[in-house]
C-alpha cells in the first residue's frame, strides 16, 4: 500500500452546508486514517476556528491555517511549525481609514492572535465581538505582526475596496474574495497561500507528490488542487474551480462527496 497524504479543506468541502462533518465523513476520514494514511486539514480559517472540527476527527497531524500562513501542531505535539506575517502597521493604517473606505469590521490574526474591532455581536457570525478590553483591536493591543486580516465590508463597495486595497499594499499583501454571500475581504502575507502548507506537510511526513489528495471547492484552493497528485474539486465549486482539479467528486458537500470519494478511490482500492 502506498501511503497518502490526504489535504482537507473545510467549508463547502469537508464541512456540509451546516458547518457540520457528517457522521459518514467523519466514519469514511476516521477509517482512512486508521488504514495508514495521513489526513490533514489545510483551511483558510484561524487555528481557533477551525480545532473544533480537528478534535472532532481526533487528528494528530499538523494543521495548516490562515491559508497557508501557519503550519503548526495545534496541541503542541511537535515543535515542526512555521508562520508567515506582514507588518502590522497596514492593520492599523487600514483601521485608521475603516470609514472612508467603506469597512464596517476588522480582524487581525495569525497564530494565538485574535483581535476584532467589532463589538456588535449581532454584526456578523464572522466577526464575533470583542467581550474584553484585550480584545479589541487597537495601537496598544496589537503587539505582534498578523498572517491575516479578514474584513466587513460594504457589498456594493466590494470591487472597489479590493481595487484600492491592491494598489496601496500590492508589494505586502495579497488580497482575495471570500467565496459565499457574505461580503468579506482578506488579506493574507504576499504569495502565500494554501500550496505552501501543502508543501510543508508533504516534507514533514516525507511524502512524494504523486501521493498527496487534496480536497477544496473554493479560489483559495486552487494552488493546493494544482499542486496535489490528485486535485478533487468538490461538485459544488464553481466550474473553473472544478477545470483546474483531475477529478470532480460525483455529488456535493452536502452529500458527502469527499467521504463517497475516498471510500471508491481509497478504502475499496485495497
């Protein structure tokens, strides 16, 4: 058997609809595992926000956040780790002009660092408030560089605050659209992105590129799906996402496409 390095996305992949592993992909991921191969979760979500779903399918792997800025273990299982920063003066110079350019919340994060300055907790689920002082974000609370910032915006001003975005911070930062309907903006360290972890989860297991699976639905997916052995795209990413992938799993997330995937692929193979 030649052991495989299997790459999660979460949301609109492994994650159905309702935020929530289904029982069968959870059953389907936990067999993988126990039959040699290696699961690992590669999500553009902060470690905080995503070890939920890490205990929940009880890994022991690195886990790879903020898409591709932070490879660590979240439990400290091992000191092998890594994190990309930019400088935390764009925080707060993009704080500094929230108003003008139409922003309604930010987040700054990387690893062990949350910080929003939003303390409406009707706001948005994306940006939950503040509850202490600590956690707001200003001059005084940000100490140390993010390898995120995640932000609100204005939807009829989307286009041009990611136009705006791009030119003032193009040599630093890299800024992409989140998928979905929510209107929300991230910038993450220049020419990171989910490949990288990707890479170092590969070096880490010392597993070859032809025995890496990687799962995704999403843009920021598709340097992972290019580099993977075998890219999937989920049957419910949009179609140029699915163009880019080698194979389209046969129903979607809602379905358990991933877990109906590695089950034909994977466990009946052997």
């Amino acid at each position: 058997m030649q052991q495989k390095l299997i790459s999660l996305d979460l949301d609109g992949t492994t994650l159905n609809s309702s935020s929530q592993i289904s029982p069968k992909t959870k059953n389907v991921l936990q067999a993988v595992s126990q039959a040699g191969h290696i699961v690992t979760i590669v999500t553009g979500r902060s470690d905080k926000m995503a070890l939920n779903f890490y205990d929940e399918l009880g890994l022991k792997t690195p886990m790879v956040n903020f898409n591709g800025a932070v490879g660590h273990f979240p439990h400290g299982q091992s000191s092998d780790s890594y994190e990309i920063t930019f400088h935390k003066e764009i925080v707060l110079d993009i704080l500094a002009s929230k108003s003008t350019l139409g922003i309604q919340a930010i987040a700054a994060e990387g690893k062990g660092l949350t910080l929003t300055d939003s303390t409406d907790s009707s706001l948005s689920p994306f940006f939950p408030a503040a509850s202490r002082s600590q956690d707001v974000l200003n001059k005084m609370n940000l100490t140390k560089d993010p390898s995120a910032i995640t932000m609100l915006v204005d939807p009829f001003k989307k286009a041009e605050i990611t136009q705006q975005l791009q030119q003032t911070y193009d040599s630093d930062v890299t800024v992409s659209v989140w998928g979905g309907p929510a209107p929300v903006l991230e910038l993450s360290p220049k020419n990171i992105n989910k490949k990288v972890g990707l890479k170092f989860l590969s070096q880490h297991f010392n597993i070859p590129q032809q025995n890496i699976i990687a799962f995704g639905d999403e843009q920021n997916d598709v340097e992972m799906l290019k580099y993977a052995g075998t890219g999937v795209a989920m049957k419910n990413a949009s179609s140029w996402i699915q163009d880019v992938a080698n194979v389209v799993t046969t129903v979607d997330n809602d379905h358990d496409g991933l877990a109906q995937y590695l089950e034909q692929n994977l466990l009946q193979a052997e």
